[in-house]
C-alpha cells in the first residue's frame, strides 16, 4: 500500500514530556494516519500528516448514532535498542471484527498492519524508554456521512494516533480492590459487548464512578441475564485461580476477547502447571472458595496493564480477601514473562513481539 507521508514542520513538533510526568493517555506524538473508505474508491488515500485536529461536519453519523470502532496496542522499545509491536495482527483481526458487528467495512489487514508500523517508525523517537513504559496505539475508526438517519454510514474515517505511555505501576505491582456489581450490566447476550466501540464504555461510566465512591479502582461486571456470572473487569479480562484450576470467562459474545487473555491461556498451557478452563463461574462459587481459603489468586489482564493483581472484592455488601491479600505468585510471574517478551528478552517462537525496525 501506497502511504502518502507529510512530515510535521520543526514548528509542529512538540516537547517530549519527561518520562515520570507520562501517565497513561496525556500526550500525543507528532503525526497520525488517517484513510478513507466509501462505496465507490474503497479504501483510499492512506496518509500520514502531522498530528492536529479533525474537520467533522457536526451532522457526522458517529456522532450522533455511534457507529464507531477503536483498538490499543503497544509499541516497546527493547533491550537491544529495537522498536516492537505486540501482537499486531491479532489486534487488527479484533478491529475486523468489530467492524463487521457494527456493520463498518473491515479495514485491509496488511494494509492497516504496514500503516501502524510506518506511523510507528516515523514517531520512534516517541517511544519511551523508560522500564515499563511504551507507545500506546490507538486506531479508531467512525461513520462519516453527514446525515441525519439511522443507517450504516456510506463513508468512513479510519485514523491512527500513538501516545507515549508511562509505567502502569510506576511505584510496583500493587493489587487493586475490585466491586461486583450486581445492579448495572454492560453486556447481554445478542448485544455488542465482544465489539470494541465506544457506547460500551460509555454504558460502564455510572458504575465506575460509584466504585470510586467507595474507594474500588475498579468494577467486576456480571453476566447480563441473571447477574450471576463473572464476566470482566473495567478495562480487562479477569482470571480467577481456585486451588490449582485457572478459570476466566468463556467468549460467548458479551465479553471482549482481549488480547492479553489470549496471551495468558497460551503461556500457562505452555507452563502446564495448572488446569486452565474457560467456563462460566458464578459468583457464589468464588465467594465460598474465597470463605474456605481456596481462592488463591485473582488478576486482570489487559493492553494497559499487562497483569493486575487483585487483593480483594465487594459483593453485596461483604468484602472478601483474595490468598493473603498481596500479589499472587502467577500474577507476578505471567506479569513478568509477557513483559519480557514484549521487550525482547526472551525466545519468541511464537513471533508475538517481532522487531519492525529491521
Ligand atoms: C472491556 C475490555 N475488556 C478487556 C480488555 C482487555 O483486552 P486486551 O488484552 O486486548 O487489551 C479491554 C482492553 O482493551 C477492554 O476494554
């Protein structure tokens, strides 16, 4: 694919912020992609130009009927001085796929892939290199016709930005209390909670905010129907380990298939260690594992995070201590390993973390 690149002048360039002052989401590097499709041309006119504001027509179609689609991703700077994406085609496949539940055109996956890795090379001296610290990635993708009407849009805007990202857990790995919610719901059966579009995250604000309230960083979302099944957390796939079994969610479509988890499933199979099941799991069944002392552990996984270990719940009025309440030995190790591979450090024959700078 031909990708068209206007280079940002030395006066669009910004100051890098310092490594410590990054957060997540804060900053955004010099350039973005953006690429067009409508019924007529496809996709066309992939260009990468210097970072700046958007030009929508405020009868925009995203905006008003939220037909929209977006990933993350992460770009790492190795050990050996080489740049990384982890993972990508598996985050493109997920993009295709959401596309196709909000009945958007799936992007061009090589073409999407190759586009990435060239914003990525053009903005390298945006990814930090600070330990755990990375260049977020994020594609998003919106309905663009002007109109006023519920339809699938006939034009859309696919643009890529990347934000340097700091260290998720820049004083150490420490675990978060999560709160069951048993009132709102996220997903249900039929519905669009494997896709990754924005009115998910919109529906989730409420209960987030009354966790804070009450001092969780986080909530435990349970299945739609009967507020019975674990699902996900915030922003992550959740993992419980009970004695030696491993459990999370099955994907039957009201969870997002996080790329994380995938990664988790397949490097404790590879491990052995522990049984590893994808089945649903009821609440009731973790709270007594965790009264009887064989809740052992419980993590999220995601893009941001990696591994985040969790210490302890709320359900219905009962806080319940997750093992000793510090981080569990799997989670630190899994934490450990994907981080790695991510940054190089080991063998990787599975091609997740393939260098883009050679
Ligand atoms: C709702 C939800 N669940 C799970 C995840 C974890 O997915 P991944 O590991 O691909 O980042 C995310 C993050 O993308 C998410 O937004």
């Amino acid at each position: 694919m031909n990708i068209r690149v206007q280079a940002a002048a030395p006066a669009q360039r910004k100051a890098h912020p310092p490594a410590r002052e990054l957060g997540f989401g804060h900053y955004f590097s010099d350039h973005m992609l953006l690429w067009n499709q409508d019924a007529e041309r496809g996709w066309h006119d992939a260009r990468i130009v210097p970072y700046g504001p958007l030009s929508l027509d405020p009868a925009c179609m995203a905006l008003h009927y939220a037909q929209q689609i977006f990933e993350g991703i992460k770009a790492y700077h190795g050990d050996d001085g080489g740049l990384r994406i982890f993972r990508l085609s598996k985050y493109v496949e997920r993009m295709q796929r959401s596309a196709l539940r909000m009945c958007m055109p799936p992007p061009e996956g090589e073409g999407l892939q190759q586009a990435i890795r060239e914003l990525v090379l053009l903005d390298r001296e945006w990814v930090p290199t600070d330990p755990g610290s990375a260049l977020y990635i994020r594609p998003n993708m919106i309905a663009a016709d002007p109109y006023l009407g519920v339809r699938p849009s006939q034009s859309y805007l696919l643009y890529v930005i990347t934000s340097p990202v700091g260290a998720y857990y820049p004083e150490g790995f420490n675990p978060i209390s999560i709160m069951v919610e048993d009132r709102y719901v996220r997903a249900s059966q039929g519905g669009v909670g494997e896709a990754k579009t924005g009115g998910n995250y919109a529906a989730t604000l409420l209960s987030q905010i009354d966790a804070r309230r009450q001092g969780y960083t986080q909530v435990l979302w349970l299945d739609g129907r009967e507020r019975r099944y674990v699902e996900e957390v915030g922003t992550m796939n959740i993992f419980f380990r009970l004695d030696d079994e491993v459990i999370t969610s099955p994907l039957t479509g009201t969870v997002l298939p996080g790329v994380t988890r995938d990664s988790v499933l397949e490097v404790l199979r590879q491990w052995g260690e522990c049984r590893v099941t994808e089945r649903r799991l009821a609440i009731d069944e973790v709270t007594d594992a965790a009264r009887s002392g064989r809740l052992r552990e419980v993590f999220g996984t995601g893009t941001a995070a990696v591994v985040s270990p969790v210490s302890q719940f709320a359900y219905k009025g009962e806080v319940y201590r997750v093992g000793d309440g510090q981080t569990g030995p799997l989670s630190r190790r899994l934490f450990d390993h994907i981080n790695d591979l991510q940054h190089g450090r080991l063998p990787d024959p599975l091609g997740w973390a393939p260098r883009i700078d050679t």
